[in-house]
C-alpha cells in the first residue's frame, strides 16, 4: 500500500554542505506521509474478529490520514475523532479515503480524550500514531528501503515526535548495518526525547513549541523511548527559523514543500558536523501544510538562514536622524522591514531587519551600531519579536503601569477570545494584545494585562484551560514596546 519511496540526490544541499545529501522521499506517499506504513502494518495484522468490529484513533493531521487510507484498502469501518480546531484541508482528506470523522474539543489532549470513550463504547480497536510494535515495525521498512537504495550511506537523520519513526528505522538498521549513525532530530521546543535522553528517563515536556505540530509531542513513548535509547547516536534540536530554512532549501532542490515536521532532518543536517567521507540521508517525513503557513515559513526564513538582522535601535527625534543611519550604518544593504511611531520627544525607538550575506557580514553591523553610539538590541533569535514585535507598532505605555505579559496558545475556533476574555473576567485592563493567524490549528496571542495581584491573575488564566507562559518583563523585545 505504501510506496518504495525515492532517494533523491539533494544536489544543492550537497554542494553547500560538501558531502553527499540524500531525501528519503516520504512526502510522495498517498497520504504525503511515512504514516501510511505503521497504520497499515497494524490494521493488517487485527483478527477477524477486531477487523470487523473496525478501527478507531484521535488525529489532527497525517496519522488520521494514513489510518483512513489503510482501513479503505482493507475494507475495514475507520472512526477518526479530531479536534474541532483541525483545518478543514486535512478533514476533507481524511474524509476522501471513507473515514467517519468526529469533531472535539479544542486540542488533540481532549480529541484523544473522547477517543478513550468512544472506543469503549463501540469496540473498536484503537490504532497509536507511534507507541506500538506492528507501527514501529511498519515505519522501520522505511530503514530497510535505504539501505537497499543506498548500500554506501552512514548517516541518517530522522525527525522525532513520538518516536515511532526513530524506534523503527533504528532497530532495523543497527541490526544489519551498526556502522551506520542514526542522529535524532527534535524542535528546541519540543525535544521530548533529548530531554529523556539527558535525564536517564522517561520525561514529560510541560509546554511544546506549536510551529512543527507533526511532531508536537510532550512525552516520548514508553515503547519507543527505550528502543530509541539503544539504538540511537546521537540527539540535536534545531529552531524554528532553521527548520523554515530548510524548507526552503528542499524546495531549491526539489521544487516540493514540505511540511515543518518534514524539514527537520534536513535542518539536522545543515547544522550536523559530518566526517569529510560522510553519505547521510535525510527522511523527508511528510507535506502535509496548509497554503497559507508559507507566509509564515516564508518570514522566518531569512533569519534561519542567517540572511537578516533585526534590530531595535534607539535614534535621536530630531530630523535627519533616520538618515545617518542610513549612511553611517545601513549604507548598501537592503531593509527588509521598518516599523516606528513618534511616542517621545527626545528619542525614537525603530525596528529593522536588514538584509545581510551572512552571520559575519550582520556583525559587521552590529560594529557599526556600536561605533557610532547607537543604542540597540540584536533580536535576530529574538521569538517574541518575530512572532509578535516586528507586526506591531504603537506608543509606549507610562512606566508607572504595572504590566505583566504573557503569551497564550488560543485554539483556532470561533468565539475563543470571547471565551477567554469571559473566564478572566473584567478586573484587570487588557494593555497590549497581538495576535496574528498562522494557518494552523492554534494560534499564539501575545497579552499584557495591568495587575496588582499577579497570583490572581494567573489563576484566572489557568483557569482558561488555554496553555499561556509569563514573559519578563525585563525581555529586550518587550522593551520596544513598554
């Protein structure tokens, strides 16, 4: 049912990183993901008896996909329970291979939830996204597939969530071919399995980053996790700007998109120290985006790829201010992005991102900066600014305001700020408040409320049932706007 997927030359990223590159294609399967081959291996492999009964599981996205697919080949009943926030593209998908679908709760915790009492209550058999020994052995053909292809590599970088994917390839390869290194490769903010690894145990993430939601994942699996702790070379993460990076770089070569889960072997890579005689391959794990996240991917592209700086600088108000610093300090280089508002007489606060070659050539401006007495701050790996900042632009608030912010994950439904608003209630005054679309199932809302009693307040946003994280108020970024 799966595909023998290809095992492309990443002629591009070879020349760049002078090694021989390879992308396991899995984006190319029927469903646009590796996840066809655990769900198929696992719905196969049922009795009679539970083939009739049919097959339930809790997705948002390529699990449900390739459960759906797998029990249509089969001839097999498939229930899907997804959270009501899911994009309408992957419910429309999972529809077209014949899947009944249900709509709840706001998250994948609370889909996963009501998938527990609906399996009870119909009898099916429920089919794990990663933490099963028919899935895991399902993906690991995918270990097999490469060293056929590729009888020469020695590396291979796999993007881990659950840890399906890693337990599989892994186990099949340290057993025919133990030369070979497998690196595990993790978002910085959802690196359950580093995180275990370091630790000597199985850990529980208490906030995953939401930008690779393929792999956004808060605990590694308790079958996979020990498998992965054997098998397994090495662990990196990488950010969320080098994964936007490399899905740019994968498009240069193969003129496909990927999904950001699907780019973070290839990100791996570009930051991986390889032996000079090193053939490595990267598992291309899946494509499965909404169109409108390129904008989003498109932005933080240049930062991964270390062609912008963003800075906030501090000029004098006065006139011809903003052209010294064009002379003196920006000179041939291309501006990017300008925001500023006219708050203080005396001096101006700008954002920029400037267009640069390399890391270096932006520390050539940096000196710049400095030589010529501008005050600023380097936000270049800044998040708050690149996910909030740079789309803002407003007047500072008196100092006397006692601020506190913070950043909250709403759920991309109707009447969620209503909602939220509702639960915290009136007593404190909204001061700041961003929030800008990202295509995907949540969304990231940076919030400043004025407060006197902090403990009070956060309460209440606990109470929203919303995961939210205090930022200081002390944060570079949030200078710009205090």
């Amino acid at each position: 049912v799966a595909r023998n997927s290809p095992l492309d030359k990443a002629q591009k990223i070879s020349r760049i990183r002078g090694h021989a590159i390879y992308l396991k294609r899995e984006d190319t399967q029927p469903v646009h993901s590796f996840k066809l081959r655990g769900a198929y291996n696992k719905i196969a492999k049922l009795t009679p008896e539970e083939k009739n009964a049919g097959v339930i599981s809790a997705s948002a996205g390529n699990h449900a996909q390739g459960v759906a697919l797998a029990a249509k080949k089969l001839g097999i009943s498939a229930l899907i329970v997804m959270p009501r926030t899911t994009p309408s593209i992957k419910v429309d998908a999972v529809k077209s291979y014949g899947a009944t679908i249900e709509l709840h709760g706001d998250n994948y915790s609370e889909a996963a939830e009501y998938c527990k009492q609906r399996m009870q209550e119909t009898g099916r058999t429920y089919i794990h996204p990663f933490n099963d020994p028919l899935v895991i052995a399902g993906q690991g053909t995918i270990g097999r597939e490469i060293i056929d292809q590729l009888p020469s590599v020695t590396h291979i970088f796999v993007p881990v969530g659950g840890g399906g994917l890693i337990a599989g390839i892994a186990s099949y390869v340290k057993t025919f071919r133990p030369d070979v290194v497998i690196v595990s490769v993790e978002p910085e903010d959802s690196n359950a399995l580093q995180a275990s690894i370091l630790r000597k145990k199985r850990l529980t993430l208490s906030h995953v980053g939401i930008f690779a939601d393929g792999v956004a994942v808060k605990q590694i699996g308790d079958i996979t996790y020990p498998i992965a702790r054997k098998t397994v070379d090495d662990f990196i993460t990488v950010t969320t700007d080098q994964i936007c990076a490399a899905i740019k770089t994968i498009f240069e070569d193969t003129r496909s998109i990927v999904e950001p889960a699907g780019a973070l072997a290839v990100a791996g890579i570009a930051r991986y120290q390889l032996p000079e005689t090193a053939v490595a391959v990267a598992i291309c794990s899946g494509a499965n985006m909404t169109f409108e996240r390129l904008q989003q991917v498109s932005e933080r592209t240049l930062t991964g790829s270390d062609r912008e700086g963003i800075f906030a600088i501090t000029l004098p108000e006065r006139p011809g201010a903003l052209r010294a610093l064009c002379t003196n300090v920006v000179r041939a280089h291309s501006i990017n992005e300008f925001s500023y508002r006219m708050n203080d007489p005396k001096s101006a606060q700008i954002l920029i991102g400037i267009m640069v070659n390399d890391a270096s050539d932006k520390q050539v401006l940096a000196d710049s900066l400095k030589k010529h007495c501008y005050t600023y701050s380097d936000l270049s790996q800044d998040e708050t600014t690149k996910e909030h900042i740079r789309h803002m632009v407003g007047g500072h608030v008196p100092t006397t305001m006692r601020e506190h912010f913070y950043e909250v994950i709403f759920p991309e439904r109707p009447r969620a700020l209503v909602d939220f608003l509702a639960t915290i209630g009136s007593q404190w005054n909204i001061s700041l408040f961003h929030y800008r679309s990202s295509a995907s199932d949540s969304g990231r809302v940076l919030i400043g409320l004025q407060a006197d009693d902090v403990h009070a307040l956060e309460a209440k946003l606990s109470a929203t049932g919303f995961e939210w994280r205090s930022i200081a108020s002390h944060d570079k970024a949030l200078s710009f706007v205090q």
